[in-house]
C-alpha cells in the first residue's frame, strides 16, 4: 500500500544562530526536499501545519500579519500623500531612541522599544514643525531633521562596545525572536493605530485631499497632520522587530502601491493592502523557513513580486491591460 508520507521528511531543527542573527537564514539540519520531489495533499498539509509546532513561527506570522495590516493601511495616506521619503527618513531617525534605550537598560527589549517610541514620535513632530517655516520646503526639513537625528544615534552607539552585533536586529529585523511581550506591544498600538485612522477617516480623507473644503468646514488641519505623523511614526517602531530599518519603507509603501494599481476608492485600497501586506507575512515567513531565507528580506520579495504582477496584469492601470488596449485603439 502507497505510503504518502514517505514523500514527506518531517520539519528539521532550526540552528539557533538564525535566533541570534536576524541577518542569517533558518538553518536547517538537512535539505528540505518535499519542493523538489513533489507534494501530495498529506506532504502539503505537514508542510503548512509542521512550522506551527514551533512557538517562534506562531508568534512570528502572528506580528508578521499584524505588522503588514497596519503598515498597510497607514501607508495607503503616505503613497497618495507623496510622504515615502518621510517615511524612509523617520525609520532611520529613530536610531537615537534605540541607542539611549539600549544603554540606559543594558539592552533590556522593552527599553529600547519605549526610547524608539519617544525618538519616532519627536522626529515627526520635529519635522511637521520645521516644514511649517514658509522658508523651507518640506523634503529639506526632513533631511535636516532625519541626518541630525541619525548623526546623534551613530555617535550614542559609538560610545557602547558590542552594540553593532545587537544593531542587526533593528536594522534587518528578527521576527522569529518575537518574545509574547513583543507580541503584545504590536498588537496594542497596531489596534490603537487602526482605531485612530478609523476614528479620523473623513478628516484625514479632507485634509490630505481637499484641504479648501476642510478649511471651509474648520477642520483642524494642522493638528491633523501632526496626528497622522504621530501614527506614521508609531507604526514604524511597532514594525522594527518584523522587517526593521533597511526594509521598513517597502512594508509602508508596496502593498499600498500595489492596492493602488487594482483598486479606485481608499476604502478599497486599504483593504486590498492590509490584505496584500498580510499575505506577504505569512508567505515570507514560511519561504523564510523551508529556503533558508532571512526573514525580514524573504516578506519584502513577495510584496515586491505581488507589485510587479499587478503593474504588469492589473486591469486599467497594468501595462500589458494598456499595451492590449493600445493595440485594439
């Protein structure tokens, strides 16, 4: 009688230098061959349900899917809002917060989340105020703002040996090394931030694209944008652990970007991305697992790839849709 399951080798031990280098692949005791050898349905069901056994995955896709909704949904405003480059320069202007965090705890997690927190949150009121003088444009209030801020970071952790191995973890992200603690913090302020947007939708729809009609009606514009800063700025340090530093923008701006290619109202856009970007979590951890990829790089290529196909195939906007209907005009 056919035996399924000799197709299928059971999930191998994963090294525990992937835990203590977010920058390394899952390392794994032998080849995983089910991808090269063909998958029955009972080899495809071990292969989705085997890395469950393992609490590091659980709670890995657990922050990788929340990370992806709300970096979805706030970067559906800074896709349409032009604000990438804010963005980019406010993930790397926290580097401060990290450092002060880091050296006033010994490296204790919650720390360096809080000093993140309070770094994210001054920057971006920072920057709000400095691009309020009529004398300088807003994209030059940012990189004065975002250069000091990465300057005084570079020289807090030049003051702490062995910090630079610890620095992997916020530049590049560790996912899988999500403590519950971890867990709990993103789920907090990424349901606070999803409440806040949908709380403020129209005022924030108003001021971000009818800025007379918000005038007329005598909307607070002003301390609306800085309340969107603010929300920028903390989904930014909620997503450090997932993806960090380096990647931060493409969780903030290719899912949105994507949404944008397939769909035409922002409702519909932030649902299609908070769909895209937690697709891309769940996906990216389990190539991340089985190919040895690391984690946070593995989630960026499968929203990149997702960009690609809807840039191409998307109807409407998708260059093959416009090559197609140039050809039959």
């Amino acid at each position: 009688m056919h035996n399924s399951r000799a197709k299928y080798t059971p999930v191998p031990n994963v090294s525990q230098a992937s835990f203590d280098n977010p920058c390394a692949p899952i390392i794994m005791e032998r080849p995983f061959s089910p991808l090269l050898t063909g998958i029955d349905m009972d080899s495809l069901l071990h292969l989705l349900s085997d890395p469950l056994a393992y609490p590091f995955m659980t709670r890995g896709l657990m922050a990788a899917v929340l990370v992806g909704i709300v970096c979805a949904v706030v970067g559906s405003y800074m896709v349409l809002r032009g604000m990438a480059f804010f963005g980019d320069a406010l993930a790397h202007a926290i580097l401060p917060g990290v450092a002060i965090g880091y050296l006033a705890s010994g490296g204790e997690r919650g720390a360096v989340f809080w000093g993140a927190m309070i770094a994210a949150v001054l920057t971006a009121v920072g920057i709000g105020t400095v691009s309020k003088q009529a004398e300088i444009k807003e994209d030059t209030a940012i990189s004065i703002v975002f250069v000091g801020m990465f300057a005084l970071g570079i020289a807090l952790i030049s003051t702490a040996r062995g910090y630079a191995v610890d620095l992997a973890h916020f530049l590049f992200g560790n996912v899988l090394g999500v403590t519950p603690a971890d867990l709990r913090l993103t789920f907090i302020f990424g349901v606070l931030v999803i409440l806040l947007v949908i709380a403020f939708y129209k005022e924030f729809l108003l001021v971000s694209f009818d800025p007379v009609l918000s005038a007329t009606l005598r909307i607070p514009a002003n301390l609306l944008n800085y309340l969107l800063l603010v929300l920028i700025a903390v989904t930014i340090v909620v997503s450090l652990q997932t993806v960090g530093v380096a990647l931060m923008l493409a969780m903030l701006v290719t899912p949105p970007a994507t949404a944008y290619l397939l769909t035409r109202r922002l409702q519909g856009m932030m649902v299609v991305a908070a769909v895209i970007g937690a697709t891309s979590g769940v996906i990216g951890l389990y190539l991340s697992f089985y190919l040895g990829l690391p984690s946070g790089a593995a989630i960026v290529l499968v929203t990149t790839v997702i960009f690609l196909a809807a840039l191409l195939f998307a109807p409407r906007r998708g260059r093959v849709w416009q090559w197609r209907a140039g050809r039959s005009g």
